[in-house]
C-alpha cells in the first residue's frame, strides 16, 4: 500500500511536469509575463530612452543638422588697409591710406554643392541612428528569449528534483518491503544530488541572463525582472517575393550604404566644381591722411586661375568617382547578401517551429505515457529502473528541446524583422498566409 502511495505521489509530480508542456503547448503561470511582440516593443520604448548608444547617435544626428544649417552661401568678405611710406608731397596726391573690401561671388553651384553634401551626411547619420536602434531592438528581442528559456529551464530543474526525489522515496520504500535493492537507492540518491546541483547551476544562469538583460535597457544590473515565460509557437512565414521586396527597401544597414553611396556623389560633384574658378568682386579708395574726402576709388574683380592645376583636380574627380563605384559595388553585395540572410533565419524560423511543434504534440505526450507506464510498472516489480531513468531522460530532453525550439523561433523572427525593416515583431504577421480556417489556426502572440 505504502509502494502505491509513492507512486501516486511520482505520478502528481510528473503530472505538474508536463503539464507545462503537453499536448496544449506551453502553459502560462500567473505571475509570470509572456514575452511576446507588444511586451518586447515596450522595452524598445524604454531601451530608447536609457540607452546611452542611441544618445550618443542622436548627438552625431544633432551635428549633422547644426552643419547643414551652418553651410554659407556668402564667404565672409575680406577687408583691406593699407598705409603708404612716402615724402609729403606724393602722399598728398597719391594718398597714403588705402581701404577695401573684397566680396567672393557664390557662382558654379558651389555653395549648392556644400550643402547637398552637408545633407547627404544629415541621411547618412540619421540612417545609422535608426540602424544602430534596429540593431539594439533585435538585442533586446534575442536576450528576452534568453530569459524566458533560462527562467524556463530553472523552473523545469526544479521540478526535475521534485521528481527524482519522489523516484527516491519510491525506491526506499521497494527497499524496505524487500522488492527494491540498494544499488536502486545509491543510484537515485546520486540523480537526486545531481538534479540539486543542476537546480543551483540554472539559478546562476538565469540570474546572470537578467543582468545582461539590465546592461541593455540601461538598468542597474541587479534590478528585478518577473519571470518570464515562452509563447506559443509562432505561424510559420514563407519566403516569398514580398519579403524579398521589403528586405531589399527597408533593410536598416542597406539603407545606411545607400545614403553613403548618395553623399559620396554628392562629394563627387562638389569637387567636381571646385574646378572653376573662384570671381571676387571689391572696391578700394585712397585717400591723404590729412584731409577727409576720398582721392579716388576703383571697383576691382578678382579671379582665380584654376586650370594651372587641372590634372591635379582631375585625380580628385577620380577618385570620388572610384568612391561612389566603390560604395555602389558594396550596396549590390549586400543587397544579396541581405536576401540571403532573410531566407537564412526563415529556414532557422521553420525549422524551429516544426521541431517545437513535432515536441509538443507528438514526442512529449508518449514521453509522459513511457515514463508513467515504467514507474507504475516499476513499483509494482514489474519492471527495471533502467526503464524509468531512460525515459526520465527522454521527456526531460523532449521538454528543453520545445523550449529552444521556441526561443530560436522568435530570435529568427526578431532577425527578419531587422531584415524587413518593419521594426517590431508583431509586423511580420502580415507575411504569414492567410489561413483557409482562422479559427484552427495559431495567431502570433
């Protein structure tokens, strides 16, 4: 009677086990918080405003647009004085004070130039802001996962040691009614000391999951965080020519070499004009020291003689032109290395998602059967420990496979919506296929 009771008390112990992971998927505590799509966007909303990374893009942002605004159409004129050194007679009617002043004309389109140049940079820098925040979100996204996996597996090692302590008791009590042996005991009593350490070693892990967690939200690093949990495997997404589209437009990096490759031609063409010549225009006036009206005065007009050095500003051309080539060349790389890598983490995507799937309705509800099925048949004498520990370990390994599989899911995922460009999780929903059956169909979290 007393060998039943053991039992029951294994089989309540297996039951809130897998009761995580069954044939409905993972089920959700009720202090603990779901890591799904709209959660992680309200990090990003916090991770925007802590993080030291993105102020410090905001500020070279900042001074890209101080510099548009600071690009002169009008150099500053120039001024002239002068004093004569002569006999008294010839600097009365020569005069011996000369003053000028001498303005550059805005001719060519160069000032144009400097300020498309100086917009250009403004792109270029407010592109890199949004990547570097693309790049952070996904961080983030990745390192929720992180937690939820690790507060999954700390919560599973304990309930690992619920069970090898039940399995123990079980075998101390076929022990004293003389079915049981004492390598039995020794053999569960070393499982139980193993799944104590193992419950320890998680503890550690998830701690320091939460710490990594708090250096990117810009936290202290020791600031509480609930548990969090793994959603539902998300739908599957196909790679398809639309997502072909929107990796190609919104890639968050692909757009930082395109405004790259826009202010190297805007560099080009700027140069390109400094190859003619610069016109000033002035007025000067002499006149004697010691009477007040002006002797004379002359409007001048100054040019700069630029062709004296024209293959030099033919190898500056040059070479802006082989920079704009050269950043042209990197943008038709990456753009297929971007599709290759939206169909990469599709495929890891898939893949996850089916091996979670395979898990949670095929592999894990016969694990629980073998091992309920090998305990009852165990502590009846019918059976080996052999049996009962291997399929412990199948259902314990079927248990932490569904919650990678998971995990690498959304991280795939948060990597396609870098690829896309679409910023948040929940966007992708509008890649996946339109079910024939909403209502039999998963949603994503």
């Amino acid at each position: 009677m007393k060998r039943i009771t053991y039992c029951q008390l294994f089989l309540f112990s297996l039951a809130a086990l897998v009761g995580r992971a069954g044939d409905q998927g993972h089920a959700i505590p009720t202090n603990a918080i779901v890591a799904t799509p709209a959660f992680i966007a309200k990090l990003a909303d916090e991770l925007q405003t802590n993080s030291p990374a993105l102020h410090a893009a905001a500020a070279r942002v900042d001074s890209a647009r101080a510099g548009v605004r600071a690009v002169r159409r009008w150099e500053d004129p120039e001024a002239t004085f002068g004093v004569l050194a002569a006999e008294a007679m010839r600097r009365k009617d020569d005069g011996d004070l000369l003053v000028g002043v001498e303005q550059k004309l805005p001719l060519f389109g160069k000032p144009a130039a400097n300020l498309h140049v100086a917009e250009a940079a403004l792109a270029t820098q407010t592109a890199d802001a949004d990547s570097r925040f693309q790049l952070l979100r996904l961080e983030l996204a990745k390192q929720v996962f992180r937690v939820a996996l690790a507060d999954h597996f700390a919560s599973a090692s304990h309930e690992d040691r619920a069970l090898a302590e039940s399995g123990l008791k079980i075998a101390e009590s076929r022990l004293q009614s003389g079915v049981g042996s004492q390598s039995e005991v020794l053999r569960l009593q070393n499982e139980l000391a193993s799944r104590r350490e193992d419950v320890r070693a998680q503890a550690a892990s998830r701690d320091q999951e939460r710490r990594t967690l708090n250096r990117l939200m810009g936290r202290e690093i020791d600031s509480p965080w609930p548990r969090f949990d793994l959603p539902d495997p998300a739908p599957e997404i196909p790679f398809t020519g639309r997502v072909r589209d929107l990796v190609l437009k919104n890639e968050a990096r692909l757009k930082v070499m395109r405004h790259e490759t826009g202010q190297a031609r805007a560099e080009a063409e700027r140069t390109r004009r400094q190859r003619r010549p610069d016109i000033a225009v002035g007025i000067e006036g002499r006149q004697f020291s010691g009477e007040p009206v002006p002797l004379e005065a002359m409007v001048t007009v100054r040019v700069s003689l630029p062709w004296f050095n024209g293959d030099k500003y033919r190898r500056d051309i040059e070479r802006d032109e082989a920079r704009v080539r050269a950043t042209e060349m990197d943008v038709a790389d990456y753009e297929r290395f971007a599709v290759t890598e939206a169909a990469r983490v599709l495929t890891e995507a898939t893949n996850a998602r089916r091996r979670a799937l395979l898990h949670r309705d095929e592999i894990l509800p016969r694990a629980r059967r073998a091992l309920e099925a090998s305990t009852l048949n165990w502590a009846n004498g019918q059976g080996m420990l052999l049996d009962v520990t291997e399929a412990r370990r199948m259902l314990i390994e079927s248990r932490r496979t569904y919650a990678e599989a998971v995990a690498m899911q959304y991280q795939a995922l948060a990597e396609l919506a870098l690829c896309c460009g679409v910023g948040e999780l929940e966007a992708l929903q509008m890649l996946a296929p339109i079910p024939v059956n909403s209502t039999n169909s998963p949603a994503l979290p």
